[in-house]
C-alpha cells in the first residue's frame, strides 16, 4: 500500500495554515493553495510548497485537504478547478470544511465516479486547536480509506474519530454538534433574562449553576460575557445563524424534527435581524432581554 | 442577638432526614416532625427529637425548616396546622422545598404579618448532598436575617449563597436551575435521535459530544442512560413534567417567553403521555424516536 505523503492542502486561512503547517513538522511533503498570497509565503517559509491553483496543488498528490470556507467552494476546487482529476488515481479527497450532510453525499458520489475516494472530516477546537494539532477530527468514509489517511489526521489532530462508513456522517457528528452548542447558548440567554425579571443577582447566578447539574460548557464560556454590555468577540451571533441553518437544513433533508433547534435558531435570527449579528453570540441574550421587555 | 439553637424541622423525608440528622451532629438542638414515625424515630436515634405535630416541633423554635414536598403542604403546616404562631415571635422560617416564586410571595407576606421572617432557601445537590452536607443553598430574603440563619445552612450545605433581599428570588434561582436541566436533557434526546437518522454510532458521538465545546453536566450524566433501552431510573419523566411546568408557571407570572422550555416541557409531556412518566428522564428520547420514526 502507497504511503499517504504527499499533500495538496486548499485553504490556508485562520484555521488552514497552522493545520498545514503542522503537516510540513511531521515530515508531510505538503503543497498548499489559497488566494491569500502572504498564507503561501508563510507556509513555504515553514517549508511548504506553494502552487499556483488548487489544480497544481493536486497534481500527483495522494490526499487533497480541503479546508474551505463551505461545500459551495469545496465544489467549485474539486469539480470547477481541475483539482479532482489532477489528485493521482485512487487518491484521498479529505473534506475537513464544515459541510451539511447532505452535500457531503452529493459531494462523494462526483468524487467515487471519477474513481477517488473521499473521507468526511470536519473538525473542532477551534483556531487554538488547529495550531496545537489538537483539534477534534470527526471522519467518515470506509474503513479502509480512513485507515489511509489516519496518519495525517494525527498530524493536526489528538482525538480523531472514526464516526462512520458513509461520509456525510462525520458532517452529521459536527452538526449535531453545533446543535448542542447553539441551543446551550440560547438556553443561558433564556434563563438569565428570566432571574433578571426578578432582579435575582446574575453574577451568582452564574457561579451557582457552573457548579451545579445545571452546568454545560457554553455556560461557563459565554455566561460571563452575557453579563457584559459590549463583549469582546469571540464568535458572532451570524455563525449560528449559518450552524442552525445547518442543523435545521439537516433535519429537513432526514425528515427528524428539532423544536429546540429549531427554537434556538429564531432566537439567534432575531439577535440578527436586529443588527447584532457581528456582536458576539452571548449576545443572543439581547433578543430575550427585547422580547420580555427588560431594561 | 439571640444565637438560633432551637430547630424544628417539619419534613422528614429521602432529603429532611439526613438534613436534620446533620444538625443534630452539629450541636443544634432539633425537634423533628413527620407523618412517617419511622423517620421520627431515626431521628431520635441520632440525637434529636420528635413531636407530635409540626405545632408541637415549632413551639418557641429560633428557626423552623420546612423541608416537605411543595408550597400547598408548607402552607398547610404554617396556616392550618398552626406550626407559624408556635414559633417563637421573631423567629425565622426557612423555607427549603422547591416552590414556585409566586407561592413563596405569598407565603412571605403572610408569615410577615404574624411577626415572623422568612428566609426562602431551596436546595440542590440530591439525596448525595444531604447526607454529605454538601448541598447548594440558594437563599433569598433580607440580609439579617439570612445572616441569623446562616449557621443553620452551613451545617447541611457547603454552597450557600445568598442570592437576594426578597423571599421568591431562591425559588426563582432554583427554577432558573431546573429551566437548564430540563433544556439539557432534552436537547441531548433531540440531537442523539437526529444523529441515528443517518446511522451514526452514537457511543462515539457520546465520546466526542462529552469532550468538546457540546458538552453538559446532563450530557454526561443522561447520555450514556439514553443509550440503553430500560435503564435504571435515577430522576423520573414526570418530574420535569411538574418541574418545567413551575418554569413555565414563573414565566406566566413574570410575563416572560421561554420558548425553549415550552418546546422542551412538550416532550416530557408526550413522554409522559406515552406512558413513561415513571421511566428515569433520559427516556424522554423515546419521545423524539417517536416523533421522527426511528426504530
């Protein structure tokens, strides 16, 4: 078996670069493309390679990342720009951009006819996590084919799951993922604009419920900022509306229904609508505080 | 100021018990009251003592603890079964079961205008922090008089807060509490029945759910149970069905929209209509397989 070391990597960006970067550490022979002229520099500065399209970027290579910003530019690079029949015969297209399930299966069907193979890989952790190669990676795709590219997800990741035979699983996996992260938001947002009806103090509320069965993790991360006017930004509210888009889109496409997401998304739409959609997510909270009238 | 030894303690349930038990081992001197002689008669085997009536148990008490099951059976012991005039005058109420915020308004004022305080302090940390005097102490009420009553909570929890001037903000506190819990659970149930749409193993997405930035104490907790067809029952559908139904209820009466614990209250309604209300809360996920088709 033919050893996955030749890398074509498309989309260098916040997230991108560092995972490629850490691909060139662990000894990859990594040939990266993006349109942001100063990503190619520094890759190459950190031994990379640069090409000048994504088609030149796949050309011969084994694995293609793709760590674009949606399944919009995933296509366009694979199917519109050459890069799938540049990538060698029976090469490994690795989708790590977040994509909506049903994509990823329109997406596999074009990869397998042109006879290469694809894993689903979309990622978590954030940009610290591409930088610290610790990101959570979620792929799906036959087991073989994993088996190939697990290696490289080493490199950029240090818990990478195997989710499933079918891509468009492990897109299901960071759906539902986001799913639980938006509604755990709104939900903190719903329950401090209720204690603030009755002028309960928020600041103890919050250190109540972070030690309590009442806890979740965007409790602890976005519950002090909900206290805060003008909070730095760390993830706008738009992310959410495009990730429940995702989850409620996901939902109509298996036919489940998903009130609370469902509900969450409204929620984060209106925080939208009202203008705060590049104010940080916490801010959903404004949405209730409008709704209900306080303040 | 008069040091508050003297403790009636009316209630003498799975909670009460140990809670009442902790005092006696603390140097408080406790009469206790249930309709359950053999909890009465524990209690008297640990060092406290047992009365006749809750009358009997409150007669000139510093501090009376009702630890019984809802606002109606506190206002049935403090009006009807006249434990409220036995106390002493100017002793202090400490209301500890989980009520309303209303029905605990109400019951302040009426116990202001016999004379004596009350100090809302409803709990949280389960049969587990009773017996081990680690509960969470949530207590509201006028600054003096949470600090008379401070060293009767500091023997039964180790999480006291005060959490405002006005008896109904602990309830509030305590609602806001159950609010999350009931969202958390059921928003696990809806995400895990979207993932088995698509044939997603759902041991692994538990693992990597329990590890990211989705993570809840309920994820943890119920996740696992939500995997198991008849799993032993820890904390029963129905009470979420009564627990988000005092959310809601504290909605009504604050005029505030919840809307995601209205769509949660549904699905532990329907799985209570289905006939799982004594089934642990996890089975709301029956609910969500129901509705989508699954299995």
């Amino acid at each position: 078996m033919r050893n996955m070391t030749r890398i074509a990597f498309v989309g260098l960006g916040a997230m991108g670069l560092p995972m490629a970067s850490n691909l060139v550490r662990k000894g990859f022979d990594v040939t990266g493309f993006d349109l942001n002229a100063n990503a190619l520099a520094t890759l190459e500065g950190a031994g990379g390679r640069r090409a000048g399209s994504a088609r030149d970027a796949a050309h011969d290579a084994d694995v293609l990342i793709l760590m674009v910003v949606n399944a919009a530019q995933a296509e366009a690079v694979l199917f519109e720009g050459g890069a799938l029949e540049s990538l060698r015969d029976g090469g490994v297209v690795a989708l790590m951009a977040t994509c909506p399930p049903s994509a990823v299966e329109a997406i596999e069907a074009r990869v397998q006819r042109a006879g290469r193979r694809l894993v689903d890989a979309p990622v978590s952790g954030g940009v610290a996590g591409a930088k610290g190669a610790t990101l959570t990676i979620m792929a799906a795709g036959p087991r073989d084919t994993f088996d190939l590219a697990k290696p490289v997800f080493d490199a950029m990741g240090d818990k990478v799951f195997h989710v499933g035979e079918r891509p468009g699983q492990g897109a299901m996996v960071k759906t539902v993922n986001q799913l639980l992260c938006g509604v755990h938001i709104a939900v903190v947002a719903e329950a401090f604009a209720l204690a603030s009806k009755v002028g309960v103090d928020l600041d103890i509320l919050l250190q109540i419920m972070s030690g309590s069965a009442a806890s979740s993790w965007m409790l602890k991360d976005r519950g002090p900022r909900m206290l805060q006017e003008q909070p730095e930004v760390t993830s706008a509210v738009d992310i959410f509306v495009k990730d429940l888009g995702i989850v409620l889109d996901a939902g109509r496409d298996t036919r489940a229904a998903l009130p609370l997401a469902a509900a969450a998304h409204q929620m984060f739409l209106a925080a939208s609508g009202r203008g705060d959609g590049h104010e940080d997510d916490s801010q959903v909270i404004r949405t209730y505080l409008a709704l209900n009238g306080v303040r």
